[in-house]
C-alpha cells in the first residue's frame, strides 16, 4: 500500500469523522504484513484528532528514529500547539525546517510559535524600540 492510497483512505474516514475506526483499520492492515510510514503517520493524524496525544506522541517518536520524517515533526509540533508548549513547538517546526526550509506550512507554525510566546506587534512582548530598523 503506497503512501499516497493510506492518504486517500485516511480522508475517507477523516471526512466520516471515524476516527478511531480508521486507527482498528491500521491494526488489519498491519496484520496484512502492510507496513509504511505514512500509515503510522496517518494513525497518528487520527490520535490526534482524537486528543490521544501521549499515543500520538509515541507513534511519531517511533517513526522518527526509524527514519527521520518531516511529516512526523510538523505533527508533533501540532501536539505541542495543542499542549500549549511553544517551546516545544518550535523545537520541533524547526526540525522540519531541516527538511524542507521553503515550507510555507512550517514558517506558518512558527508564526504560531511567536503568537503563542506573544512575540507578535500588538502583544506584550513586542520590543517598543525598533533601533536598526528601516522600512
């Protein structure tokens, strides 16, 4: 099962909100001798969703020292937004970072991260003095 047909089934149950469902699915596909990382990828979308997050968690962990995934990274940066722990967050885009520099998914979470530290203009930790800077 190639990554891209796990994507497509993982929408099907994702649009059913079934999914818990689809994580009883892996464990038959596994039982199938079907392994892949965007399978395990896939159950940790549904872990998520279903604030399993400590399950989720582990997956991605698991996955990434098999072989190191971007993928995995970027949703473990989501547990860490959804954690409310930004420096987790960023540690975690900025691994993806690694990866792929030009993702606009992954500047966006660190923009996230800064929003989440109230590092933007506006909040309180903005510096009011902006020596240096030209416009």
């Amino acid at each position: 099962m190639t990554d891209e047909t796990v994507e497509k089934t993982y929408a099907f149950f994702e649009d059913t909100g079934q999914f818990e469902e689809f994580v009883e699915f892996s464990f038959y596909a596994k039982g199938r001798g079907i392994e892949s990382a965007g399978l395990d990828l896939c159950v940790a979308k549904s872990l998520i969703r279903t604030d399993r997050l400590e399950f989720a968690r582990s997956k991605l962990i698991q996955i990434n020292v098999k072989k190191e995934d971007p993928r995995a990274y970027v949703l473990l940066a989501l547990i860490a937004q959804k954690e409310k722990d930004w420096e987790g967050m960023k540690k975690m885009a900025e691994q993806a970072l690694v990866f792929a520099p030009g993702s606009a998914l992954l500047h966006y979470l660190l923009s996230k991260v800064c929003e989440g530290m109230g590092l933007l203009p506006g909040q309180g930790n903005w510096p009011k003095k902006r020596s240096g800077w030209t416009r």
